[in-house]
C-alpha cells in the first residue's frame, strides 16, 4: 500500500506512483533486458501521501490556503507556498509508513546502507502537455534511515514550491487532485563521473532523425541550472539503426565547474570546484559510450513510441552508463509541424551579446536586469529578462515576460526547457550578457537565424509571416535549396523541396574550420609564431593537424546531408578566390597575390595544383567520411569553375585517388556550368560528369564580360540579357541530348517569375533558391507549368496600356 518496488511498476501505475516512477519501473521490466541499465529503487505511493495529509489534518489547511491565491498577480504567492511547505513539514510520518520506508531501503541498500538518489513524482507529470520539469525537489547522495525518511518528507513537501503552485495554474490542474509519489533509487557515481541528459528530437526545431545528447563532469545538476556549458552531441537515428558511424556533430563545451558531493566537513551536500584544464578540453563521452547512449535513447523511443526527454549518468567507479529517467518530450508533441512562423530581421545595429538560440522568434522590448526573482518588480510581454542563470526557482515569472537572456546554460539547461515550453524567445550561454546590456535599454532578440541568437541595441524592424506548408504544392520540376550555414539545416527541412542542390562548403570552412588547409597540411613550417600558437589552441586534442580539418568540415557536411537525407544533397567542392584564401587563418603564407582573383587560381585548377593538392585531399577525406563511414551516401559532388575537359580527367582522376571513385556506392560527381566553354562543350563535358548545374553569377559576368562585383558595371548584369539566356537554352539542349541531369542555382527564378517561366519551358530538371526565395520560386515555378506566367505578362502590359 506504502512502497511499490520498480519490478512491480509499469508505465499503467502513473496515478499511483506519479510518471517519473512509473516511466523508471516500466523502463527496468521491459528494456533492461536489451542492454538498457536502470539503477534499482522503489516508488512511495499516492495512497501514503494521501493518508498522510488525512492523519495529519493538512488536506484541509492546504485546500484552504490555495483558495486564497491571488490568481490574478499571485502577489501572495510567496507567502502560500511557505506556509503549505511548513503545514507539510510539520507533519509526522505513520510509524507503519516510516518502516515501510527504512524496510525497503535496507533491502534496497544493504548492510552498508548506500547512498540514494530521492526523487519526487507527482501524479501529473509528464503528460504529453506538461513535463512539470524542475517544479519539485530531488535529494541526491542520501545515505541513513532518518535521513531518507526526513528526504521523502521534503519531496513531499516540494509539491507546493511556488513555482509548482504557478506551473499548476498555468496548467488548469487542480492542487488537491494532485498527489506526491517519492522514488528513492540507487545512487550513481556521477560525481566522480559525468551525466548530462538527452533528447530523441531536436529541441529547437522538432527534427525528429537526430538525438541530441548533452553532457558535463561530475552531477548532472550543472547542466540544468544552466551553470555551464556542456559537451553536445547529435547522433543521426538512420545511420545509427544501420550500424554505420552516427555522430554528426561534437561540441565541446567550456565545463567550467564539476558538481561533486560535499565533504563531511562542509554544510552544503553539493560543491561545485572548478574542472582541471585538461578534463575542459576533453569530452566527457567516448564515441562508443555515445553511440550506445544514442542506442539506448532509440530504444527508450520506439518502446513509448514518442519523443523523449532523457537523463543518463556515468559511474566514475564502475564505469557503467546508467539512465536515471525518461519522460515524454512536450514541446512539439503538441505543434502542427505544417504551421510555420517566418521570422526576418529587417535591419541590424550594434551588437551586444550572442548566445545559444531557443526558438526561433524575433522579441522587441526592454532589458531588465535581474539578480534573483526576488528582485522583480513589474514585468510585462516587453519585459527581457536579463540574467546570470535561470534555475527552477524563476519559473513563476517566466510566463509574465517577452524574452530571456542568461550569462550561463546550453540548450538543454532548465532555462531553455522552460522557454520552448512556453514560446519565449531566450538567448542562453552569452557569458556577458549581464555587463554587455543596462538595465532598461531598449533591444532585439533575435533567434531567427539558426543555433545563435543575437541581441541587438535598440528597436529594430523585422516582419513575420505565417505559412502553412500543407497548401503549398511541389512542381514537377524540382526546387531544391542552396544551403552553406549547418545551423539552419534542421528547420529549413521541413520546408516543402526536393533537397539541396548547392552545398556551400566555403561558409563551413570559414565559420567553423576557420583555419586554411595547407596550414594544418604544413603546421611545422608555419612562419608567424602567434598564428600558429592560435592554431596550436583552436586544434587541441588533435596531433594530427589535418585530421582537426576532416573533423571539422564532415560535420557541417554531415548535418545537411543529415538534415535532408535520403533526398539528394549536393556539396560544392571549395570556391575561394585566392583574397579569400589567404583570409583564413595561415592563408597568407599559402597563396599568390593575384590582380583579378575572380578570373584567377579557383576552382578545379587549384585541385590538382601543388600549391593545394594535399589542401584538397583534406576536402575528398571529409566528404570520404560522411559517405562512407557515417553513410549518408545521398550526399554527392560539385566540381566548380571547371575551365577545360583535361582539367575535368584530372580531378575525376584525383578524386579517385582519394578514395571518391565516381559511380562506386551511387557517387555521382556534378560540375558547375558558369563558363562559356562548359557550355560549347557541353555534350564532351557530360561524358566527364554526372551532372550540371547552371551557376548563373558567373556565367552571366563571363557571358558579358562584366565583372560581376564591379559597382561602374552592376547596371549592365542581367541574368535576363538574350545572350546569357541563349547559353542556358544551349546547356540544357546538351544535357537532354545526353541524358545528364541540369539544374540552375540563383535568384533570377525567383525574383522574375518571366525567367523561371524560361527555364520549365526549355526542360530544366531543378532550380536551386536560396531559403528566403524558395517558396516565391516555388510559385513562380508552379505558375510556370501552368502557362500561367504569360497570361500575367499580357494581363500586365493591358494594365499598362
């Protein structure tokens, strides 16, 4: 009646023993014969609460004192919650209920009585709109008879924290329908190990084929609270499930601190010291620890067929991976992924702090700089909070303001739970976020842009649009996205397209390699001390230089390869001009000086040339591993600014070399047409390559003979000019004669609508837009293979007349 052991729990028992417990029982019965290890415990029930409150009177006073809330400002609401938690403190225990508890506890513990974890569940939790998560207390290392009996009686009482009384009426719950179950389990050495916590969805943007797993040194409390930045991992769940190299993306976070238990000297029961160098600048899991997490995660997905939201540990002593709790993900269960809100920054000024991006929402309003939510004043839907960190104890306020901003917290700490929840656009893990804005400064929050948000000084102007992706029809002709920033990939995904048909690899190499390739290839020939101390600093942990690049670029590769998977996306190998070349870090000892880079050392010469061929075996490597190893074979390649037949044999022949032999496991190999040569020779070109695509930019400047970024000449380039067009209708007329696939990237299709009329007519196979011109090209597109473009024309130039 008292205590439920966890083999005696299923998923059914949520009533009885709240969803964290009855989630752990269902989780030890049926998954912990597939490998998945739960520590054992037990679960108090909802009836010993209940009689609880009846033996001591309390139900009454309780039911009494929430009557009284002022439901309107809740300006009472800290006094309530005290005086529920002292009704409940002052409580006693039955002594059949106390022994019930030191009986189990023995049995669970031993002679030696291990120390356990207390959790509290309540008999709401973690329904498929409300997670309940942070809004009651847990209570880790306990160890003694009194002291979990006095731990259970806490949790007990945590069921009236004010921010569980807020969380509640927020919610519609009624108080007194809701009981308090406690789960005491064994006790993982996360101290002396890590632990971190997990999701089967992509947080922010509900992409459902990746895990996100997230990790720190010693407690998992740390990541929570938001006090650090943690180590970040995101596994793809296709290639997992084939048993191919699933980890798309590793990022290591700063792990300041490491919470660990308390001497018994020290009042606190936790510490937080600070991490030693060395265990900063390592990963907290192995790639086999994260790859069987990431299987244990699918695992506990499939079982309660939903998105989950998961928390692990590891043991510093046994070294065995543990999962401690799984509850439903409530965030986008609820959402209609067809429904998208389109934020757009329209201006920029002077920026204050950037951070982790939660959301993806643009909040106009006024900083409030807070220490604690004791401070807060009046706070409204223009209020920003601004703050070191957001801890559970924030949440009451949280659903009164616009927007939140923290020095401290990733993605997975309790601030960005709370605000995904809540639809508040936040900016968590600034570092300076505190220093950087005053307090009642007029801002921009902006999280429309992918993984990093931004915070802007003053009021700027940015629009939104709703769209609802279900009425937009695909045309025949496909219309696929020109993509170079990983962090857009996930939401620009669910996007109506049929994938991405130029892969910038240059935004990848600039934002996140940072460092040029022949400076790795060359670290110990490297003349200027102080880039290669930069170097030395940005590639720790790798004594291979070069592999610090293959890492690096395969990730973001591997992200929209992963992002769109199984449609076809198509990487472009490296198209720096040489100026921008030299821009990366160790660039200028590596390239010529030239006076018209546009015309100059680019492309496929570079690629075969000595200057850069072991710079481009780093390049073939890393698309080498996201094919081959991690498995996303629907990834192929683009050979740019490609001058000659012989050159195209050459670096076909390169490729092959470096292990990218064009046709074995499906690798097709594209070339760009943007030269009129590719053009004449369309038809031999095609017995090279696989494909075309049409790169209007420079086909339009060496068709013209205009310098495409020259300001004298801007008015003369026209995509539209009849002789560029000519060259296209030309490109086109060869590859259908040859039966090779074309398409077109730019933003003529989408900015006239005449122009992508031009290119369905002539039978192009794609035509590429960038993401803000996508859904205008897929209108102009769909009109065009309705005819409907001409009519618009005549209809047009009637008007006129």
């Amino acid at each position: 009646m008292y205590i439920r052991e966890f083999n005696t729990l299923r998923i059914k028992d949520i009533a009885l023993v709240g969803g964290k417990n009855a989630s752990l029982g269902e989780m030890y019965n049926q998954l912990t014969s597939k490998g998945v290890l739960v520590p054992n415990g037990f679960a108090t029930t909802s009836t010993a609460f209940w009689q609880f409150l009846d033996e001591n009177n309390i139900k009454q006073s309780l039911q009494d004192l929430m009557s009284d809330l002022d439901r309107f400002q809740f300006s009472n609401l800290n006094a309530i919650g005290k005086k529920a938690r002292e009704h409940i403190l002052g409580g006693t225990f039955s002594p059949e209920f106390s022994k019930a508890i030191t009986t189990f506890y023995k049995q669970l513990s031993g002679d030696t009585y291990r120390e356990v974890a207390v959790r509290s569940s309540a008999t709401a939790e973690d329904l498929p709109d409300a997670s309940f998560a942070g809004q009651h207390e847990t209570y880790l290392n306990v160890k003694g008879e009194k002291e979990v009996v006095e731990a259970i009686k806490k949790c007990f009482a945590s069921l009236y924290t004010n921010r569980a009384i807020k969380y509640r009426e927020d919610k519609g719950f009624a108080h007194d329908d809701i009981a308090l179950s406690v789960g005491v389990q064994l006790m993982v050495r996360a101290d002396i190990g890590c632990s971190g916590v997990g999701f089967t969805i992509e947080p922010e943007s509900g992409f459902e084929n990746v895990i996100l797993l997230s990790g720190v040194w010693g407690l998992g409390e740390n990541i929570v609270q938001g006090v650090i930045n943690p180590d970040e991992f995101y596994v793809f769940k296709p290639t997992l499930r084939q048993g191919k190299f699933p980890i798309i993306q590793k990022k290591l976070g700063d792990k300041k601190l490491t919470l660990m238990y308390a001497s018994a000297k020290e009042q606190a029961k936790t510490i937080n010291k600070v991490t030693p160098l060395e265990k900063r600048q390592q990963f907290v899991l192995t790639n086999d620890e994260i790859i069987a997490l990431a299987n244990w995660s699918l695992l506990i997905e499939e079982h309660y067929k939903q998105p989950m939201d998961i928390e692990w540990a590891k043991d510093g002593l046994t070294q065995e991976l543990f999962i401690i709790q799984a509850r439903p993900e409530t965030v986008h269960q609820t959402k209609n992924k067809n429904i998208h809100i389109a934020y757009q920054l329209l201006e920029t000024s002077k920026l204050l702090t950037q951070g982790n991006a939660v959301g993806s929402k643009i909040k106009v309003g006024t900083a409030t700089l807070l220490e604690s939510p004791d401070d807060a004043g009046f706070l409204d839907k223009n209020t920003i909070i601004v703050t070191d960190t957001i801890t559970p104890d924030w949440d009451p306020l949280l659903k009164q303001v616009g927007g939140i901003i923290t020095n401290k917290g990733g993605r997975t700490s309790h601030a960005a739970i709370v605000a995904r929840e809540l639809g508040v656009p936040a900016i968590v893990g600034c570092g300076n976020a505190t220093t950087s804005i005053t307090n009642n400064q007029s801002i921009t929050l902006t999280c429309a842009q992918g993984k990093t948000g931004y915070l802007y000084e003053g009021e700027l102007q940015f629009k939104k649009k709703e769209i609802d992706f279900s009425r937009i029809r695909l045309p025949k002709t496909e219309a696929k996205l020109i993509l170079a920033d990983p962090d857009l990939a996930f939401p620009l995904s669910f996007y109506p397209n049929h994938g991405v048909g130029l892969l910038r690899m240059e935004f990848i190499i600039t934002h996140m390699v940072k460092i040029h390739p022949m400076a790795l290839v060359k670290f110990n020939e490297m003349k200027d001390g102080s880039t290669k101390k930069n170097i030395e600093t940005i590639t720790k942990g790798y004594p291979n230089k070069s592999e610090y690049f293959i890492d690096t670029l395969a990730q973001g590769i591997a992200t929209i390869a992963a992002a769109f998977y199984p449609k076809e996306v198509i990487v472009r190998l490296s198209d720096f001009k040489t100026n921008e070349y030299a821009n990366l870090m160790g660039g200028k000892q590596f390239e010529p000086q030239e006076e018209n880079p546009m015309l100059g050392f680019r492309g496929a010469s570079r690629y075969y040339s000595p200057m850069y061929r072991e710079g481009f075996a780093l390049e073939c490597a890393a698309i080498k591993k996201v094919r081959k190893i991690m498995g996303l074979t629907n990834l192929k390649v683009m050979v740019p600014f490609c001058r000659t037949l012989e050159e195209g044999k050459r670096v076909v022949a390169l490729m092959d070399q470096n292990g990218l032999k064009r046709g074995h496991d499906g690798l097709e190999i594209y070339t760009m047409v943007e030269i009129p040569s590719n053009v004449i020779l369309a038809e031999e070109f095609a017995a090279i390559f696989d494909g075309f695509s049409i790169g209007s930019n420079d086909l339009t400047q060496l068709t013209l003979g205009i310098d495409r970024d020259s300001d004298l000449l801007g008015h003369l380039f026209d995509e539209n000019n009849p002789a560029v067009k000519k060259m296209i209708t030309m490109a086109i007329a060869s590859a259908q004669k040859t039966n090779t696939k074309i398409g077109l990237c730019g933003q003529a299709p989408s900015d006239f609508p005449e122009f992508a009329a031009f290119l369905v007519r002539e039978g192009i196979n794609s035509i590429s837009f960038n993401p803000d011109a996508l859904l205008q090209g897929i209108e102009n597109m769909n009109k065009a293979e309705k005819g409907q473009v001409v009519h618009d024309l005549i209809d047009k130039s009637l008007s006129r007349n």
